[in-house]
C-alpha cells in the first residue's frame, strides 16, 4: 500500500519517526522512496552564484554577508551572456536543474532583475528547469520570474521559527512565508528546506520539517544542507554536522513529503561516497554538482567525481522533469 501524502503531520509524529533506530528509519525512508520515486534516479542540479558576497542581511551561516570579514571575492551581476554560457556547459554535462543565486536581500524593480529576468528566458530557452534564488520577492515580481519561464524557486526556512531569531536578525521567520506563499500564487514550484548544525536542538529540526510538512502543498523540492563552515562568519568554530544526524533529516524529511525530491545540498565535500550512498538509502533524489566544484562560496565535489560516484553505487541522472507534481 502506498503511504499516503499527509498535511496534518503532528510535531511528535515527526519526532517519533526521526527517533526510530537509525535502521528502521532508513528501511522505511527507503520504502517510501521505492513507492514515489525510482530509487536509482538522482536529480542533478548546477548552482551559480549571479551576484556574491555584500550581502546586507546578517544571517550567521553565510560567508557573503557583507558584515563579516570572510575570504569572498566581492561580484556584481554576471553578464548574461557569462550565465548562459554557464547554463549551456552545465546542459553539457549532464545537469537538468540550473539555478542561480544572488547575494541580495530582496528582488528590487530596477535594471538588475530586468537582466535576471533575460537570463531566465534564456535557461529556459535551453529546456532546463530555470531555478532562482534571491531573497524577499513580492507577488508582481513572482509573477514576472513565472512569466519568463521560472520553473522553480529556492528560499529556505534555514530553521525552526524559534531559533530564526538566534540565527539572523535583519528579518523575520514571517517574511520568508511570505515570500514562499508568493511564490506558490504565482504558480512557480517552491524549493524550501534548511541547514543543521546551526546550534539548534532536534526540537528546532523538528519544527522546521513541520512547518514544511503541514503546508498546503508540500514544497516540490526540499534541500538539506549541512552548515558549510565559513572562516570570518560567527559559525566558524561550530562542530561538523554528524553523518547520522544528517541520515536522520534526509530520512525523516522524505517519509514526512514522500513526493517531495529531496537534496543532499551543502556538506557533501566533508562526506565519503559510503557517507553519501546512506543519504541516497535514506532517500535523498537530488544533488548540486558543476564543473566549478563550488557550491556558491565553498567546495562541492565536481562533475566527474559525481558521475564515478553514480557508477560505483548504480545510479543515474533523472530525466528533466518540467512537470508540476500534484503534492
Ligand atoms: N540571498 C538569498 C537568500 O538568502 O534567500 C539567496 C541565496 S542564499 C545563499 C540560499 C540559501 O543557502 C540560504 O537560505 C541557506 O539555506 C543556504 N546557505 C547559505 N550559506 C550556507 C552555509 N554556509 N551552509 C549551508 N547552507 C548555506
Ligand atoms: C540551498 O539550499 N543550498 C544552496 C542553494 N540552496 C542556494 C546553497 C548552499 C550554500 C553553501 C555555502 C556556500 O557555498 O555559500
Ligand atoms: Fe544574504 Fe542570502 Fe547570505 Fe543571508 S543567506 S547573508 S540573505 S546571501
């Protein structure tokens, strides 16, 4: 029988099965898998940074804030040509999502986003899933991402609505709702996860899958990134996400949003293929990966690493998708 697709999942459901022996967890992340997805398939995405670092927003974890003294070479807005061609290689070799980020705080209505707004038409035009991320965006300008042809929208919760507070403070947990319902209205699919090892406790990790799992309609892609220690930022010195703690999330995110593609986001480079091959058996479905063999700011393993990963444990790349599931 297949699980059914749940909104009313409870905060202790979800502790309970985050706290299930590791192997029953995984057996039944598995299962759940096997019954929404083909297991041997794994979307792979490539990541450019448009815009980076001078960030002004505060948020703890990123090494583009312009407030912390990091390594990060300042860039303005890459030319479209520059992201096309990008887009064009990332096509090459194998990459069905291209998504592109930018260090800003918010969209704003000026000459920048009509640039983003070209760029998007031309990923489009290549027949990729066209991803953007960045920041705050209203209604209109969802609408007009939707109009060029964005498939997907990447703002994640990072954490609980009650550790938010801890981790940044130039906005609020509400305002990236906000922008997450603006997304939605505008008809463009909403990728929406977090990061461990931020500090918080399961009951923070708990409550951000629920925030997740109980909305709506379940965000089409969830990323979980392990926190990306970053030299300059106040995180630096925290400890490196433990691999079952990062088992346990891929797990639990995939029973609680079983149609949802789950991605092994930030945290692969500190990882083993062994320690990666468990998040693919506990149902993680997408990865980042790219020629640069960066992710925005920090290392990512790269395009052929990936490709000998998949041969080794008889995975394949998913087709493109382009095809808005109904979860
Ligand atoms: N500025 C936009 C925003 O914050 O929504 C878009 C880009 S931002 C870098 C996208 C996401 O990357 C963040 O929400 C966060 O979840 C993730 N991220 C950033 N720095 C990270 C780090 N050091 N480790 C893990 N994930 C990170
Ligand atoms: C997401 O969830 N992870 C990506 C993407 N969405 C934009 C970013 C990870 C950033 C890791 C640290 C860095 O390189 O800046
Ligand atoms: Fe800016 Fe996004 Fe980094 Fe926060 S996560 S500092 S909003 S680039």
């Amino acid at each position: 029988m297949t699980s059914a697709i749940r909104h009313d999942w409870t905060k202790t459901e979800i502790q309970e099965i985050y706290d299930l022996p590791l192997m029953e967890l995984i057996y039944k992340a598995a299962t759940v898998h096997r019954e929404y997805h083909k297991a041997d398939e794994v979307q792979v995405c490539t990541l450019l940074s448009i815009k980076t670092g001078g960030c002004p927003e505060d948020c703890s974890y990123c090494g583009q804030a312009a407030r912390y003294h990091t390594d990060i070479k300042v860039q303005a807005l890459l030319p479209t040509e520059t992201v096309i061609a990008h887009a064009q290689k990332a096509k090459e070799t194998g990459s069905t999502r291209f998504c592109m980020a930018a260090a800003w705080r918010e969209v704003r209505d000026n000459r920048d986003f009509d640039r983003v707004i070209d760029m998007v038409k031309g990923v489009n035009e290549l027949g990729m899933e066209v991803c953007c991320t960045l920041g705050m965006l209203t209604e209109e300008q969802a609408q007009r991402l939707q109009e060029a042809g964005l498939y997907a929208y990447n703002h994640n919760l990072d954490t609980s609505e009650d550790y938010y507070k801890e981790i940044i403070s130039t906005r609020k947990f509400d305002n990236r709702i906000n922008t997450i319902n603006n997304v939605r209205k505008a008809g463009i699919t909403v990728c929406s996860g977090g990061i461990i090892g931020l500090g918080e406790t399961h009951a923070d990790r708990m409550a951000m899958l629920l925030t997740l799992a109980t909305m709506p309609k379940h965000p089409e892609s969830v990323p979980v990134n392990a926190l990306a220690r970053v030299k300059g930022t106040p995180l630096e010195n925290n400890p490196k996400v433990d691999i079952w703690e990062m088992v346990r999330m891929i797990a639990t995110a995939r029973i609680v949003m079983p149609a949802s593609v789950v991605r092994l986001s930030a945290g692969r480079i500190e990882m083993t293929e062994a320690e990666q091959a468990w998040c693919f058996m506990a149902g993680a479905n997408s990865i980042f990966t790219g020629e640069r063999q960066t992710l925005l700011v920090t290392p990512n393993p790269g395009v052929s690493e990936d490709m000998q990963m998949f041969e080794n444990l008889g995975l394949k790349p998913m087709e493109n998708k382009k095809t808005v599931s109904s979860c």
